[in-house]
C-alpha cells in the first residue's frame, strides 16, 4: 500500500504528476470520530485566520481558511499560480455543477451499497456543509475535508521542498464510517489552470510527449496506464491501443506569464 498519494509542483514546470493513482480504498480502515478529533494530529494546530501560509527561500504558499483555494507565488519571479484561478471562475461559462468542480481542491468517486458509482467533489460537499478546516505545524499545513453526506474524511498536506511544492494524501488520514466506499481521488484538478485570454501549450505524456495549445478547443480527460499494464488487471483483449506512457509528466508554457 502507498505511504501517501503525491504531487509534486517544480518552479519551472508548474504541473508533474508523481504517483498519483490510488484505486479502489476498499472500507477506507476503521470506524473514525470526525474533525475536532480525527482531525487532530501532533504538532499541528487548527488556524483561526483568513489565511494559512509557509514560505521559503524560492515559494510562499497560502491557504484561504474559507474555502482551501491555494497560491503558490515564486518569490523570484513574482508569479502566483492558483489551485481556482481567480480570474477563470468569474467567466459566465463556469456555472452550476461545472462551477462547483471547478472550485474544488479534491474531486472523489464513491461506490454505494448498491454498487452505483457517484462524483463528489470538496467545495459543495465539504466546504459548503461546514466540513473543513486549515491546520499548521512549522513545517507544512493541512487542509481536512470532511465530506458529511459520505462519512469520509479526507486530509490533503502541503509542504515546501526547496524550489517545489509537495503536496500529499496521507493513507492514514483517510477516514470513512458508512456505507460508502471510496473508488478514487482526483488531487489538485484545476491548478495552475490557464485563464480563457492566456496564451500558451500543455504538454502531455501522449508517446514521446505532444503539445496541445490553450483554446484550441481540444478537451476531455487525459487517463492511461503508466509503465504498461498492472498484470492484475490484464485482460484477453483490449479495445483500444496507443503509444505507451513511459513517463509521466505534464507541464504548461505560459507565452502571456513571461
């Protein structure tokens, strides 16, 4: 089982994924208490304020305590990347469930008892219903979610790591009591997004890397399997073929950041 699930955000290339599957938390482990009680771990205290926030010599990141939107800034440079663009979200085509998505640092599946697979996403299910909270330690800060409807708790940590952010999911700060089981995890969907009037690519892990320009109508969801196929889910046919994913890294090329 992974330690945690993890993304890792480097100065320059803004966005690469590092071991960001987790599939199918069958039970999510024991019956918890909820935040107030689960929340708690040692060395971190809840954060009163509007804003949480760590800094180095190379980032400064803050945490909005009202909803767990991030900034990340590179002291260097002055840029500051969002986990919700700011700008992004007041463009009139951001509205109703694609608005929630779009404001939300987590986005889950879950699996009923009957076996019916349904989309959760943190700002309508947690922040909305007064199931989130920031706390800070010395050297990271820990956003908790508690999605009510569900019954599962869910801590995303951020850290600080020389010129990258890190940011993780412990195991051990996965917390389900109820009915429902936790198929996966979608970390961070939308951050350092590009603005509708920004310029500039998005490099994929499509064969040897392919480069998709920002508004040109391209769209969906990138998900394939990286390093071949786990052997315990082959299958005796597949339904489609495409290049092998041999590494997996995405990064954006801002041409109106500078």
């Amino acid at each position: 089982m992974y330690d945690s699930i993890k993304k890792h955000i480097p100065k320059k290339i803004t966005a690469m994924l590092l071991a960001v599957g987790f599939l199918f938390i069958s039970g999510c482990g024991a019956k918890p208490s909820f935040i107030g009680n689960a929340g708690k771990n040692k060395g971190f205290e809840q954060v009163e304020g509007e804003k949480a926030a760590l800094e180095n010599e190379n980032l400064r990141l803050e945490i909005d305590t009202s909803d767990g939107n991030i900034a990340v800034t590179e002291l260097g440079s002055g840029k500051t990347y969002y986990s919700t663009d700011p700008n992004g979200v007041s463009n009139s085509w951001v509205n109703g469930p694609t608005r929630m998505r779009f404001l939300s640092q987590l986005s889950l599946n879950v699996i009923d008892k009957y076996g019916t697979l349904s989309s959760v996403d943190s700002r309508r299910s947690a922040v909305r219903e007064n199931g989130f909270l920031v706390r800070q330690s010395d050297s990271a800060l820990q956003a908790v979610y508690r999605f009510m409807e569900y019954k599962i708790e869910i801590t995303v940590e951020y850290r600080l790591d020389g010129d990258r952010l890190a940011v993780s999911i412990p195991v051990n700060r996965i917390r389900c009591d109820g009915t429902y089981t936790l198929a996966d995890i979608n970390l961070l969907p939308y951050f350092a997004a590009a603005g509708p009037d920004e310029k500039g690519q998005l490099l994929i892990p499509s064969g040897s890397g392919a480069l998709i320009n920002f508004g040109s109508g391209s769209g969906g969801t990138i998900s394939d399997e990286v390093y071949g196929t786990d052997p315990m889910r082959l299958a005796d046919y597949k339904t489609e073929t495409g290049a092998l994913i041999a590494l997996p890294m995405f990064a954006y090329m801002y041409e109106t950041r500078g």
